[in-house]
C-alpha cells in the first residue's frame, strides 16, 4: 500500500487511523499515496496556533520574520530538485513546475526582501501623517497597523500546491498571524512534502505553520473575529463558506479567489504583420498550455475584430498543432495531463455546455495521439479551441478548467470592452495593442472588472512576464465572479492581515506608542552633539538647535553663479519684486537647506557614516535678503539593521526664520554606526 499522507498538528506528525482515499499519479493512474484525517484534532490545531504560533511569531520584527523567508527560500530552492521529482505526479511539466515551484519559492524571497526594505525593524506600523486634533498641538492622532492574536487559515486549490501554500504563507507570516494549510486532495502529496522539509529545517517558530491533509472537519467552527480565511477554488464552494455563521457573524474574515473568466483582446490597430499579432497569438497558446490550462489566470475568451478573425485562429491552430500532450516525465512533451480523471470529467462537461454557442474549430474531443502516458488511465485531454457564434452567452458563464478557449469578434472597443465585462468580474485581462489611444480606452472600461490589466505590445514584450503570471509585488484577485479577494501586492498584502487602528493621544504618548518621535513632544539637548552618539547611545527626542546664520544678498548671488539657478527670483530684483508670493529676492530653497546642514553637522570623523537621503521637504516661507535662519534637528526614529553594524535614524529638520515662522521642514536619513568607535 501507498503511504497515507500525515498531517502535521499541534507541534507533531500526526496519521489518521483510516486507511484513506488513494491519490493517483495524473499521467499513469498509478497511486502516489493516500489522504485521511479522521481523527485529527482540529481544535487543538487552532489552540496551538494562537497560544505558541503566534506570540513567538509577534515577538519577531518585522526585519527577522523577513530573514526568517529569506532563509527558508534558500532551503527551498537548495531542495527543489525532489519537488520536481513529486511535481510530474501531478501531470506537471518541468515547465509547468517551474511555475509552481520556482514561482513559489521566489514570492517568498520578494517577500523577504519587501519586509526589510519597506517595513520597520519593529512590530508596529505607521501609517500615514499624524493629525493635528487641536489648535495648540497636544492633542493628535495617528493611524498604526498592528498584528493580530488570530490565526490565517488558507484553503488551496489543486493547480498550485505549492505556491498557492507559499504565496499566502509569505504576507501572513510578516504580519505575524501562523497559518494553517489545507491543500485540495488530488495534489496534497506535494504540499504534504514541501511542509515536511520546511519543518524540519526548524527555521521557522514552532506553531506558524501546521498542515491538514484530508478533510478540513470543522475547521471553520473553531475560527473566530480575530481569524481569516484565504480560499482559492470554485464559486460553488466559495458560496458555501460564505454563508458559514462563522463568517456571516463570527467576524471571521473571508479572501476569495474563484471562478474567472478571463479575457485577451486584440486591439483594432493591430494587422496580421505587426509583432503585437504573434505576440497575442504566443500568449493564448501559453495560456492554453501551461498546466494544461489549469491556471485561474487562464485565457478563457479569446476577443479579436471580426476582420481579422480568420487570420487569428489559423495562426493559434498553427501553434496549437505543435503542442505534444503525453506523459510529462517524457522531455518532448509540451503539455501533461489534468490533475486528475474527475477534474478531465468536469472540463468535458465544460466543453459540451460551451459547445451550446460555440463551434470546435482546433482540436479533438475524443483526444490526440499521446507521447507515452496511459489515455484511459491518464487524465489527458487535448487543447481545444472553439468560436462562438454571435450573441452567445455560453463563453461568458462557463469556466473550463482546462486547456480551451473560445474566439469571441467585435466590430468596436466599445464592444470588445463589453464582451470583457459580461465574464462579471475575472482576475486579470491582457490586451495587444500599440496605440496609446486605444490602451487608454480599453484599460479604463477593463479596469472595474478586473483585478490586474497587461497591455503587451513590441516594446514591452521581452519583460513580460505574461498574462497568466501574478507577481508578488502586484496585486491578486479581482472583483465580482472572481471573488472580490485580493492577495500579493507587496506590503499591501501584509498590512491587509494587520488591524489599522487610529490613535489619539498627546504627542509624548503618541511618541511611547509609536516609537516615532512626534512634533510637540519632549526633546532632549545635552552638552554631546547627537552627531557623536552612537547607535546605542542615541534616543528619541535627542534634540540640537544651532546658532543663527544670516543669509546676505552675496550668499543669493554666489549660489545662483555656482549652481546655474538663475531664475529671476533670486537674480532680478525688480521682476522679484512683481512676484505676489515673494516682492524681492529671495534664497534658493535649496540654499537654505544647504546653510541649515551647516548648521547642524559635527564635521568631526564619528558615529554618522552617511546622509543617503532627504524626506517630505517642504518650503513654507521665503527667506529675503538678511533673513537669518536657524535649525532644530531632533532624532525622530531609530532603526537597526540586523544584518549590518549600523542601522538607519530619522532626524526631524525644522528651519526657521528671526521671527520664529517654519521656512522649511524636511527629515534627514542617516547611517548610524552601532558603536563607535566601531568594534573590530
């Protein structure tokens, strides 16, 4: 007998006593293994999840649950190879487990890198400006994320087992949420085994990743407000969660990913010779083929101009004849099997309600030739292609789950964009065009119905990573029929498991709370220039005010001559004097914020390595002629770098005029060492 997967429960393996159903390999109908978990505690699951997951996982910053990711891809990929080895079970290609696989393992490094390039070195997030609540300052508030005590349950589809696991993982871990896994059945053994070398290099806290292989049981009872679920997989079952108490009034909040209908157009200003035809062409057979069509991205409707029709799909039958299906442990086949015999039953269904409105113009419903691989135990089904007649409806409520698509014509793009919409929602359409006029139109009639919009055309083409790839850093999702959840998107994706919560306080409470130093709060001078104190020795509020300096007419003059700034409000008095916002000569803003770093530096060798940036300058008052300026320079925020023996502070910049009026605000970004002198 096969081996019975295991879920991994409460801190151990566990395997179910039932001898389980069996799970066949998709190209030879051989059992791979079997999938039980009766008898699996599932409420225990949820405790440990939220008694030992999450507080380790919350004691973490940001910064070292991101080297957590970053460590884990590097096991992964250093790994991969006995992925691949699992993955052709599935009826994946190399290819096709490169998207899977590699895509997974790379999200979790985008990840990695997102969380420490673009969010603290702590467990809060800022988000936005403080706002003043009251005429004297003591009173503001300001927007934070924080982590939740609640656990991130993701229920996965079969078509990605593993970067549909890692691709949620990544966001919910940064937010400090542990997650539990429940991968569909069919491709569970991949999953199951990805878990396993990621358990056992110990690399993450205990309890910030448990599995469940079977049945989910009553999983969705155990869950409450504080607790999210992410599904990918059909309406059907999306419908049922849905209306689960849990979600409709247990505050248990609900991600979709499900059924989509997604579109490719080609624009009107396309012809038969330009590279924006092929590079159509390319994208549906792409689209058709990779995973066999398995891909919620898929291109399902296929919309081009009624002129060009015929062209359009003898160029796709000619690419499509190319296409090798068989089993995919043999190198010359492009596409594999479906994920299993039920899942091919479900797309021929598919394929006959289509066939209601549509014709098959490419491809056979009984099958092709095969290139090694089992055609009755196997779950092939060749790629097909058909095209509808006018006014069908079916291309636009019927989601083959497999490798066919359906030519739809338009005689306008008021029509190609109405055909787009009448899918009610998808998760991604790509249009060919090379026209700026007619991108613009098509984006904004596509952009409600569709969670992400490609415009490929010659110039952006060798990028591309194509219509049916989400990335990381770009949102996921989409509205209406496909769901209306969202994933990815950078730290977007994180932030959306946190809770943002406005706070109102005084600005020294807002300071404790935060960690940032607000405007009105205490400030510290000492006899020591902040500037000779080192990482550990500086803290918020360390404040410097400088001297007075005078700003002359020579200073104007010499800057303008040196710099090229000419411009006649600081060079021309008298058309100075007709400007409205200034009657005179007036500095350059940038020398004034030139005089206040001279103001301010300690020139001496110490702790400040460098100053790699300035933030939000603003210049509110002109400084004229004889203005003398000082600066207020106070450390606004600390931030370590883990990996480095410096780390980064925020100086909040204030420049005002003899009359005490801001002229100029801005923060100062500089690299502090952690010691100084430096250890070593």
């Amino acid at each position: 007998m096969s081996t019975l997967l295991e879920s991994y429960a409460a801190g151990r393996w566990f395997r179910a006593a039932a001898e389980g159903d069996p799970l066949l390999d998709a190209a030879t109908g051989e059992e791979v293994a079997r999938i039980s978990s009766r008898g699996l505690d599932i409420g225990a699951m949820v405790a440990h999840a939220r008694t030992v997951g999450g507080p380790a996982l919350r004691a973490l910053t940001f910064h070292q649950r991101a080297a957590a990711l970053k460590a884990l891809a590097k096991h992964l990929m250093a790994g991969k190879d006995e992925f691949y080895a699992l993955s052709v079970r599935t009826g994946a290609t190399t290819r096709d487990t490169a998207v899977d696989v590699d895509g997974g393992i790379g999200t979790l490094f985008s990840f990695a890198g997102k969380g420490t390039r673009e969010l603290p070195n702590d467990t809060i997030v800022i988000d936005g400006a403080v706002e003043r609540l009251g005429k004297a300052g003591t009173f503001v508030g300001q927007h934070v994320f924080t982590s939740r005590p609640g656990v991130a349950v993701q229920i996965n589809a079969f078509n990605f087992p593993v970067w549909g696991m890692l691709e949620k993982l990544a966001p919910a871990f940064l937010a400090g949420l542990p997650t539990i896994v429940k991968p569909a059945s069919q491709t569970a053994y991949l999953t199951e085994l990805v878990v396993r070398r990621i358990i056992e290099s110990g690399l993450l806290p205990e309890g910030s990743l448990q599995l469940i292989t079977g049945s989910a049981g009553s999983l969705l009872d155990e869950l409450t407000e504080q607790d999210s679920v992410a599904f990918t997989g059909s309406a059907h079952t999306a419908g049922i969660l849905r209306r689960h108490p849990n979600v409709l009034d247990g505050g248990v909040r609900l991600g979709v990913e499900a059924d989509s209908l997604n579109c490719s157009i080609l624009g009107p200003d396309v012809r038969a010779d330009d590279p924006e035809f092929d590079l159509f062409v390319k994208g549906v057979v792409t689209e058709m083929t990779v995973k066999a069509g398995q891909k919620c991205t898929a291109i399902r409707r296929v919309i081009v101009p009624s002129t060009i029709a015929d062209q359009v799909v003898g160029a796709l039958a000619d690419r499509l004849s190319k296409i090798t299906v068989g089993d995919p442990r043999n190198p010359d086949v492009r596409m594999g099997a479906l994920a299993s015999l039920g899942q091919r039953d479900e797309v021929r269904k598919a394929v006959e309600a289509l066939r209601a409105g549509s014709e098959i113009v490419v491809g056979d419903p009984a099958g092709q030739p095969l290139l090694d691989g089992d055609a009755e135990r196997g779950a092939f089904f060749t790629p097909l292609l058909l095209r509808a007649t006018p006014g069908a409806t079916e291309p636009h409520n019927v989601e083959p789950f497999g490798p066919v698509s359906t030519v739809l014509t338009y005689d306008g793009l008021d029509e190609a964009v109405a055909l787009a919409a009448r899918g009610k929602g998808s998760l991604v359409a790509s249009v060919a065009t090379h026209d700026p006029a007619v991108a613009r139109t098509v984006v904004l009639g596509l952009a409600p119905w569709h969670g992400r919009v490609l415009l490929l055309d010659r110039d952006d083409a060798k990028e591309s990573t194509g219509h049916g790839s989400p990335l990381p850093m770009l949102v996921h999702g989409g509205p209406g029929r496909a769901g209306g959840g969202e994933e990815l998107g950078g730290v977007r994706a994180v932030l959306g498991h946190m809770q943002r919560t406005a706070i109102q306080a005084s600005p020294d409470l807002l300071t404790a709370v935060t960690g940032r130093w607000t405007t009105g709060a205490s400030q510290r001078t000492e006899d020591v220039h902040p500037f000779r104190k080192s990482l550990a020795e500086l803290r918020i509020g360390d404040t410097i005010r400088s001297g007075g300096r005078t700003v002359g007419l020579a200073d104007i003059e010499h800057f303008a001559e040196f710099t090229g700034d000419t411009f006649y409000a600081h060079t021309d008095a008298e058309a100075a004097a007709r400007n409205p916002l200034f009657g005179g000569i007036v500095a350059h803003g940038y020398l004034v914020v030139s005089l206040a770093a001279g103001l301010f530096v300690e020139p001496s060798p110490g702790p400040v390595l460098a100053n790699y940036g300035v933030d939000n300058l603003r210049f509110l008052t002109p400084v004229k002629v004889d203005d003398t300026i000082a600066v207020t320079l106070t450390v606004k925020e600390i931030k370590p770098r883990d990996s480095a023996d410096y780390g980064e502070v925020r100086w909040d910049a204030v420049v005002t005029n003899q009359e005490d009026q801001p002229v100029a605000t801005y923060d100062v970004l500089t690299l502090v060492a952690k010691t100084w002198p430096a250890e070593g």
